[in-house]
C-alpha cells in the first residue's frame, strides 16, 4: 500500500513535469532546425537538447513505477532478450564480475513490452554487480514453472496458472531483512551519496506489475542476493510480431486546420509553433468549454482536434465525447502527459483515432497528425 501511495505520487511529478518539459524541448527543436550548421548557438542548444532527453528517461521511470507508462506489449521470446542485454552487461559492468546464463531451451513465449523488459534486466544486472565491488558471479536463469492454488494463498497476489521465471542471483553482500522490505521504494538506496537515484528497483517493480507478473527478492547478509520475476507464459504456438514500424526520413507537411486544446499556455504555444512549422493552420482554444464554443462555430473548417486529456473543468474525455456528439466524424489526437494503459483505451474506445504522449518530439507529431488526418 506505501508503494502504491509513492506510486501514485510519482504518477502526478511526472505528469506536472511533462508539461514543463514539452516546453523546453519543443522550443528548443523549433530553433535548432532553423539554425544553420556552425551557428554559435548550436552547441548550446543541442547541450539543452541532450538534458531533455535525460529527462525524459526520469519521467520514463517515475510513470513506469506509478505504472501511468503506456506499454507496447507483444509476443516475446525472453532468453532472446536476455542474450541482447548480457552482451550490454559485459561492456557496463567490471570485468571481474562473472555472466553466467542458464537459459531454458523450451521457454514459453511472454507478452512483454521490448524495451521496458530490457531495462528490468538491465537494471538488476547493474544493481547486481554493484553488490560485488571485489567481483563474483551474476547468475541470469529462466525456467517454465507452474504456480498452484497452495503458492497463491502464501502469495495472495499471485493467481494460479503457467509462468516463466526470471531469476538474477548474484555472490554480493547481500541485505538484511530490513532492508529488502525497502528495496522497492523509490529513492531508496543503500548506495553513497552520488551513486544511484535508488530507482532502479522502483521501476522494475513498476515493469513487472505493468505486465501482470510479480516480483520477489531473497537475500542475507554475507550469501548473497536472488530476483525471482514470474511473467505470465503465452499458450504454446503464438506466434512472435516483429516490429515493422520505420521512422520517416522527411516529415510530411500540411495546409489543414488544427484546433490545438490545452490548459497550459506554454503547451499551446509550443504545439502551435511545430504544426505551424509544418504548414498548418492553428487554432487555440485553453480548456474544453473553449474548444467546443470553437468547433460548434468553426466545425466544419477544421481537420483535427489536438487535445490534451487532463484539464480542470471539462476534462479531456468529455470533451471528446461532446465533440463527437456535434459531429460524429471529428478526427481527435489525445495528447496527455499521464499516458496509463487505462486512459489510452478509454479514449480510444470513445472515438479518439489516436493517443501521443508528453513530451513529444516535431517528427511524432508531424506523422500522428498526418496519418489521422489521411485516413479515412
């Protein structure tokens, strides 16, 4: 229950913070593409750049922890990603420190988010050899496993069913009773000052929550430390999806009108200036009783709706919903710094033809509202 109040704490920064950063990042890419190679401002600007794209990893992991992270789940192979994180380990971690993989040759497929998998792995792994300074071994092991009704009542969390386990054990120091009740927390850290934010954890936990799954650390002082992570198996036979998406190489262009709906004026003016950027037409509107005061009066001139999905008042869903009741065909774009698996659903299945979370960049902006607005 402490995790999920944190969580839920951590969900509302990183959402306040969103905003703040969709500013600065989309003000600072509206001026490096319009300054010419060998400006003076250049290397500053691309120095701003490099810090909001820090950023955006921090607010990654605070909404991954309080689990408001959209996850792209699909069939996955997880010894195939282990084999591509271990190789990442050797080069991130000391050489005196031993990878050892044990990976189960039928090992049933997951639904699984690629890149949030990997960073789970990834982050024990670090965490792992942090706990062997003088060296020792890392342990990475899978295995198809069943958990009966007699292990969901000592584990109330867990349901009964076919599993694949996770399990990282490292030769370290180890942790104490007190400690391991802890370790989930965000910003808790056993490590010097300087060395760790202390989310590493925190966000694993949020991952494998996220994918229905479940997490157990077992350790003592002086023998060590053991993750187990119990994933949810796919029936035998689903077949894996390859990621066939591609990024434009140019970015389509456009002479349509947009009304852009924000309560936060910076948010406003950065959208405006991209899509204008792009050739397109914008009109404003600050809340959701202004945005439907403008489509009632100029409906019919406009191509798109840009709406963000938290605001006071009239919030984003309604606002949707009252759209769609003036004109059933009205193409909406949700943008909303608070992206959780629920609330994208939610507005898709109102009638949104699409979802993009804060911050976004000039190209996924471009391309989300290009192929909204070309579809049928």
């Amino acid at each position: 229950q402490k995790i999920e109040s944190i969580g839920t704490l951590a969900g509302g920064i990183a959402h306040d913070f969103n905003n703040m950063l969709q500013a600065i990042a989309g003000y600072t890419e509206l001026l490096l593409v319009d300054k010419d190679e060998g400006h003076p401002d250049l290397k500053r600007l691309k120095t701003i750049e490099r810090a909001t794209q820090k950023a955006r990893v921090l607010t990654r992991q605070l909404l991954t922890f309080s689990r408001k992270m959209q996850s792209d789940l699909r069939p996955t192979d997880l010894n195939a990603e282990i084999e591509q994180v271990a190789v990442l380990l050797e080069r991130t971690i000391p050489r005196m420190i031993r990878i050892e993989l044990k990976l189960a040759g039928d090992l049933r497929n997951i639904n699984a988010d690629r890149i949030q998998l990997e960073q789970v792995i990834m982050n024990l792994g670090i965490n792992a050899s942090q706990a062997m300074p003088d060296g020792g071994l890392l342990a990475i092991e899978t295995q198809n496993v069943y958990l009966d009704e007699t292990y969901s009542l000592a584990h109330f969390e867990v349901s009964p069913g076919d599993y694949v386990l996770l399990t990282v054990t490292d030769t370290g120091q180890g942790m104490d009773e007190e400690t391991v009740l802890r370790i989930f927390e965000p910003f808790f850290t056993t490590k010097d000052l300087g060395q760790g934010t202390g989310l590493g954890l925190a966000v694993a936990y949020g991952i494998v929550k996220n994918h229905a799954g479940h997490i157990h650390c077992y350790s003592e002082p002086g023998r060590g430390t053991s993750f187990r992570i119990y994933l949810p198996a796919l029936e035998v036979g689903v077949k894996l999806i390859m990621d066939s998406r591609t990024l434009a190489a140019r970015l389509p262009l456009g002479d349509e009108t947009i009304l852009f709906v924000d309560d936060d004026p910076l948010i406003v003016s950065v959208g405006q200036g991209l899509l204008e950027r792009q050739g397109y037409r914008v009109i404003k509107a600050m809340n959701g009783e202004e945005a439907i005061e403008v489509y009632q009066e100029l409906g019919r001139t406009i191509d798109l709706v840009v709406l963000d999905l938290s605001m006071p008042g009239m919030g984003g869903v309604r606002c949707l919903k009252e759209l769609l009741e003036i004109n059933p065909g009205v193409k909406v774009l949700i943008a909303s710094g608070y992206s959780s698996e629920a609330s994208m659903q939610e507005t898709l299945d109102a009638g949104a033809r699409g979802y993009i979370g804060k911050p976004f960049g000039l190209a996924e902006l471009a391309n989300s509202v290009r192929e909204i607005i070309d579809s049928d």
